[in-house]
C-alpha cells in the first residue's frame, strides 16, 4: 500500500511520513490523537493515515497558542 493517497480530494499521508515530517515518535503522535490535539487517522488496512492539511493546520495553530501564552 502506498504511503501517502487522495481520498475526496484530500491528501492523506501514513504515521512513517508524519513522524518524519514532525520528527515524532509514534507513541507522540498516538497520544496527540487520543488527546484531541491532532485529527484522529483514518485506518485503511493495517495502516493509519492522517489528513496532511488538517495537521498541519491544527499543529501551527497549537504552536502559535503557546507562543501567544509566552509573550
């Protein structure tokens, strides 16, 4: 299975590449997920794919909130 497909329009991409992106681990990311801090994956197979525009989106909105609490 490939490691990043288009589903409605949508690129979703598989936990190695986000973790590579991010530089995340897969415990991290499991538990961002559970915690609502990242969109929840989409399971095709025996993989997990997560929507690239809509983490990207939700983790610079989180980063631009705490920068907001530092200041």
């Amino acid at each position: 299975m490939k490691d990043s497909i288009i589903l409605q329009g949508r690129t979703y991409e598989c936990t190695k590449l986000v973790q590579q992106r991010f530089g995340l681990d897969d415990q991290t990311l499991r538990k961002w997920s559970k915690n609502n801090i990242v969109p929840s994956p989409v399971r095709l197979g025996n993989k997990c794919f997560y929507d690239r525009q809509a983490l990207e989106s939700r983790i610079l909105a989180r980063c631009q909130e705490q920068v907001r609490t530092i200041t």
